[in-house]
C-alpha cells in the first residue's frame, strides 16, 4: 500500500502529523497521507459504541466510558490523540461510527450524495482531514480522470431544463444545489483507495487553495460500520 501512495504524483507521504499539517500542496499533488501501521483493536470499539442514528458521532467521553481489553484500550487512545492533535491544530474533528450516509436519489440524471465522485468547497482556506479506523475506507481520483458532472452534454441539458430561472443566473443555481462539484469517472479511470488507519489530509477547493481540490467519494459499506475521523 505504501508503495501505491509513494509511486502516485498525486499522493504525498509524510511520517508524522508534524509534516501532514506543514507540508505544502503543489503541482498534480492535492493529498497528504500520514502512513500508519496502527495497534490496537478498533473492532472492538466499534462493536461497543452503541449505533444511535445512521450517522452517530461519538465523543471522548463515549469512548472513555467503553470497558476495553489491553488491545481495546491502545486503539481508543490512538483516536484520543489524533482528536488532540486536530484539535490542538484548530481543527473540529469529528469522530462518527457510520451505518450509512444519506442518499441522493430525487434526480435519476445525477446524484449530489457523498457516494459520487466530488470536492469539498469553503468559504475560507481549510483542508479536509480523515481517517478510516474501521470499515471501509474512501476512493480518490486525479483531476485528470474525471469530468465535472455538470460540463457532460446530456447532465447539463436536463440541468438547464430543471432550471427556472434565467440563464444569466444558470451558474449561480448549480453552486446553490452543489451540482458543480460533482465529478464522473472517465474511462478506465484508476480510484486509489485511502486504506484503514491513515491519516490523510485533502485540498478544498477555497479562494486561497494554489491546486486542483481532491476529488473522493465516500465507500459503499456493504452492511458494515465505518468509525472515521473526519472533519
């Protein structure tokens, strides 16, 4: 797997979170992988934590409260510091144990839903950060392997068919219902999977941002539970 990340020009790997958050984009290169071996059993958490909602965020009481064997305890204490060092960074990290996302299904042409190809966008520069502790873990595309949904003929006819609007304001409609930042695989495009215990940091597409943004979709779970980090 290390090999895959360090051979990929989009993909720079670093060994520490020191490097992860000072390391600079630039060029094809728009991710940042911390590359880890982690320890510890992270089943067993998730097998402990207590699935609320399709989407549940735990806290670190929630997993301070877990009754956890040796090996239990050295996996909670790895999420514990990667929540601090996030944190201690000015990120919000967000610890959630995942059934399931919402699905996009309203409109049979395109799907805005975390399981299509896309890129976060902010109003600010900021990055997206994650970690797959457990489950199945997120896809990434080069720029160069896929085609933004709304410029393929036949999506932006039916597009501009939904649309009511005039076509002066077209654009600012797409951007309102997040179309523009959905992507579709081309041919025989080549997805990198993130793998389990990585710590990975993503470039957002925000006024300051020098690259391309990270094009990544959420997994298909296949009636499994995700824990991710993510914020």
């Amino acid at each position: 797997m290390l090999n895959a990340f360090s051979n990929n020009s989009q993909i720079g790997v670093v060994a520490s979170f020191s490097e992860l958050i000072h390391s600079l984009f630039q060029g094809e290169m728009n991710a940042l992988c911390w590359h880890r071996n982690l320890l510890g059993d992270f089943q067993e958490i998730v097998n402990k934590l207590e699935l609320k909602e399709n989407i549940t965020e735990i806290s670190i009481d929630d997993l301070l409260a877990l009754q956890l064997s040796d090996d239990g305890s050295l996996a909670r204490e790895t999420i514990i510091r990667d929540m601090q060092l996030l944190a201690d960074f000015g990120a919000s990290p967000s610890l959630n144990l995942l059934k399931s996302y919402e699905r996009d299904d309203e409109l049979d042409f395109i799907s805005t839903d975390v399981y299509s190809f896309h890129v976060d966008r902010s109003p600010i520069g900021t990055d997206t950060f994650l970690c797959t502790y457990y489950g199945a873990a997120s896809d990434i595309l080069p720029n160069d392997q896929v085609q933004q949904k709304i410029l393929i003929p036949e999506i932006r006819q039916q597009l501009l068919e939904l649309h009511e609007g005039t076509e002066a304001d077209f654009e600012s409609f797409l951007e309102e219902y997040y179309f523009d930042l959905h992507y579709q695989p081309i041919a025989n495009a080549q997805p990198v999977n993130l793998g389990v215990g990585h710590l990975w940091r993503l470039a957002v597409d925000h006024p300051e941002q020098s690259v391309l943004p990270c094009v990544h979709r959420a997994p298909v779970e296949n009636n499994e539970y995700r824990l991710l980090l993510i914020c």
